[in-house]
C-alpha cells in the first residue's frame, strides 16, 4: 500500500462507523486547526495562516509577507487568480493585526451596482435621493478601527476611483448628500485577479489610486505551482464532509491522489474543495475515492480548451 494512503486511512479510522470520532480523537480540532493537516510533511519555516492550509515553499512565501505586514496600518493589494484565497489572506492579516477585535468588512466591488457603490461604501443622508428616508452609515463607519476589504478592486468605476483615493490618503469621508466630512480609522486591505497596471496604461484604473492600494503586494501562486499542498486540502475536505455528514471518513487512493496533483486546477482551490465534494458524494458508502470518482467530472480539462 502506498504511504501515503496508509496515512489517510489511519486519519480516517479516527472516525468510527457512525460517523462519530473515536474515544480520545477531538475530529471537529483537527478539522478547525489547518496545521494539523500538514503534520506528515516536513515542518515549514513559517506556520500556516489562520485558516489556511498548505506546507509547501510557495506557500510559506505568503505566510512570511502576510506576518511581516500584518502588524502595520500599510495598505495591502492580493492579487491571485480566482480560488486562490484572497479573502483568507485579507482575513489572515486583520487577525493577526491590532484591529482583530474590531469588525473585518467585506465589499464586493463587482457584486454592487455602479450607482449604489458610493452609498454602500461612504453612506448617505437622509433625502440624498428618492428612497433615502433615514440616513445611512456607511460600510467604512462599520469598519471604524477595524478592516475595510475591497475585493474585485479592479471593478471599481473610474467615478468612484476618485473617491476611494481621497479616502485612503486622509481617511475621510463624505456621505452622499451631505456637506459633512467625517473621519475614520480603517485599514484598507484590496484584491483583485486581473493586472491593475494592465489597467492603469489603458486608462481604466488610476495610476495614482494604484500605487495607494499596492504599497506591500501578495501574490499568491496558483495550485499548480504547488500541487504538494493537494494532499493536505483534498484530507481537510474530505475530513469536513464526512463530520458534517456524520459519515465513516473517507481517503484517497494514491492512484486519485496522483490525479488530482496533476491536475490543470484552473479554478484553484475552489475548484478542488467543489471536485473532492462531488466525488464524496459519488462514493456513496465506499470509504475509498478512487480516480473513478473524480473521472465523472473534468472541469479542469474543459476549461483549459476554452
């Protein structure tokens, strides 16, 4: 049997046929602690993010700016592709930071009408348009000595551009309809998948705004630039589904963990975390995922023709 296999079936026979963990095994620890997934590989020189999993050099790279950076009021850009972890990195940050009591503010800028961003991100007045009955605050007084995250900066209209630059270089701020100018405390962390230089030189993002957002720049690489960490996060998830259904845990034959490594994983982790659910599912009771389980579904082989 290969060792790797080995390993996992002695993970999974912490879980006894109920689903339930055997006497002495806390399931619900290991799968809240991503370090304990990496426990057979070689200990890393930095430890793992809060919330995040992986051992490999690629990896210990992002843990080591993010606890550099942590500490720091110093804006951050993450850039990544899609189902890298960019918002577990942003999160990373505001826990490790001074803020990590105070809120940690998600906005997704692609996620918001054009002609709501402003209202949603810097609030209104009461009357500042049809509908304002009462006044508003806005999501930067939520984060007020905290974490405001801007995900999908990249989309942000160049009209609101303008804004965000006043707002990072004073920290104020002026609710829409209002004469007002208020003054906050937030940490502004942002991220994108797209190249904002790219941007910039097409005049589709401020070049100004730019070097503001991306004082200490994250990379994060994508899976297949570290497909050693496969293993651990294919056991996390596998791990989770079996607790959540109160199922026997289920491993990886080497044969499907090898295919799985070698994998194009054009969404990323996402796409592995999706790609470990459905062959969960296809197993049924079988304890075991073979290569069989994942061949069903190949979205990695589709999307790399498109």
């Amino acid at each position: 049997m290969d060792s790797r296999t080995e390993v996992m079936e002695a993970r999974a026979s912490e879980v006894d046929g109920t689903g339930e963990p055997r006497a002495g095994v806390d399931l619900k620890a290991q799968i809240d602690d991503p370090a304990s997934w990496t426990a057979g590989a070689a200990a890393p020189n930095t430890p793992p993010l809060p919330g995040m999993i992986g051992a490999s050099r690629a990896m210990e790279q992002v843990y080591r700016l993010v606890r550099m950076v942590a500490n720091r009021d110093t804006a951050v850009l993450v850039t990544g592709e899609t189902g890298t972890g960019k918002e577990l990195v942003a999160g990373a940050i505001h826990e490790l930071s001074r803020r990590s009591k105070n809120a940690f503010v998600v906005v997704n800028c692609a996620a918001i009408p054009e002609a709501l961003l402003e209202a949603e991100l810097f609030g209104y007045a009461r009357g500042a348009f049809t509908g304002a009955v009462q006044s508003r605050l806005a999501k930067v007084h939520v984060a007020q000595g905290g974490t405001l995250f801007l995900d999908e900066v990249g989309e942000l209209p160049l009209s609101m551009q303008a804004k965000l630059l006043r707002f990072t270089q004073n920290g104020e701020v002026q609710r829409l309809g209002s004469s007002d100018v208020y003054r906050v405390d937030v940490r502004v962390i942002c991220a994108t998948n797209v190249r904002l230089l790219e941007l910039a030189r097409a005049r589709q993002f401020r070049l100004d705004l730019y070097y503001r957002l991306a004082i200490f720049p994250i990379a994060i690489p994508p899976l297949r630039e570290h497909a050693e960490d496969v293993c651990p996060l294919a056991e996390y998830f596998l791990a989770k589904l079996s607790a959540e259904a109160r199922m026997p845990a289920k491993y990886l034959l080497a044969p499907a963990l090898d295919y799985l490594e070698k994998a194009a994983w054009v969404g990323n982790v996402r796409e592995l975390q999706h790609t470990i659910e459905r062959a969960f599912i296809l197993a049924g009771n079988d304890v075991r995922l073979s290569v069989e389980h994942f061949q069903a579904f190949s979205e990695s082989n589709e999307l790399r023709e498109i």
